[in-house]
C-alpha cells in the first residue's frame, strides 16, 4: 500500500482549527488521496458531485462523504469564523434557508443557526439515534431541491445561542449553503 492511503489527514480540531475543541463529532478522516479526489471532482463553483451525492433520506455512508466533500472544498468556511451580514442560501436551487442573524458560535466545526428564515423552507426528517444525543435531533433538508443540510438539535440554549428564544441549534454543511451580502 502506497504511504499516502495510510496517512489520514488531520482531524480539523488538529489542523486549521488547533485552538478550538469540538464538542460535536467531526467529519470521517480521510486519506490524502481521498481529498484529492473529492477537490478534483467538487469545488464552490461547481458544487454538482456534492449536490448529485446528496440522497432524501440520507444514510450513514453518504453523510460522512458529504461532510468530507464539505469539509475538504469549503474548509467550513461559514462556520465560527464568519460573521457578515446576509442570507444563506441553498446551494443547489437557491431557496433562502438562514438569516446571519439566526447564526450564532455554535460547539462544532459547521455554521450554527437558531432558526430558518421561513419554518416552509426546510423538510425535517425526526432521527431516533444520533451520535449518543440525548435531545431531539432531526436530519434537515432544502424543501425546494431537497439537498441534505445537517442536523437540528434540541440543544441551543445550552451550546452556544445566548437569545432570548434559543432552543434549536442547526448544524448546517458550508457546502450545501451559498451566502449573499
């Protein structure tokens, strides 16, 4: 085996990010020639392997390649970092999905939202297990195009939302979002 398949990439809580903990779980290693891949194949302009290898329902094995994709094209670029005023929008159909006004520094790498700006912009799928959660978590999907989004958690108010009116916390992937100021 060639040395590139056995070295993993570093997790992002030990690269790009070193000085943040995460308290929610990070993305599937990959190896380098992984990532090259995922960049020769996906990138912000054109985003269409991701949004192709997205799936309603989503499993397991397509949420950890569609995290990688995220994480490796995007470095989560809207996550804790980005704080500009504007509307996130759907990637794929363009629906506006967030306000940065409903975002907030959230426990993970992905960008944290209270809220979507219309509750009809979204499909939530209710999810019975996820990652040793023991609040409500729901899978959350663009309800034009139905391209998987992340995750909403029933934890808001205790991870980071400091709003009167904290409750959910919407752990969004950079990839499926295009932001406009």
């Amino acid at each position: 085996m060639a040395s590139s398949t056995l070295e993993a990439e570093t997790s992002p809580a030990t690269s790009a990010h070193a000085d943040e903990v995460w308290s929610c779980r990070l993305p599937k290693r990959m190896t380098r020639e992984e990532r090259a891949n995922i960049l020769a194949s996906v990138s912000r302009e054109n985003p269409v392997a991701f949004h192709e290898t997205s799936q309603y329902p989503i499993t397991k094995e397509i949420e950890d390649k569609l995290e990688q994709m995220s994480l490796a094209v995007t470095k989560e670029e809207y996550g804790n970092e980005f704080w500009k005023d504007g509307v996130y929008m759907c990637s794929k159909c363009h629906q506006q999905l967030y306000v940065s006004s409903a975002k907030f520094k959230g426990p993970c790498l992905w960008p944290s939202f209270r809220e979507p700006v219309n509750p009809s912009a979204l499909i939530k799928r209710s999810v019975d297990s996820y990652n040793n959660y023991d609040c409500a978590v729901f899978e959350v999907y663009c309800s034009c195009c139905r391209l998987f989004l992340g995750h909403m958690f029933e934890d808001g108010a205790t991870n980071g939302d400091t709003h009167p009116s904290a409750r959910w916390r919407h752990c969004v992937l950079s990839l499926s979002l295009t932001f406009m100021s």
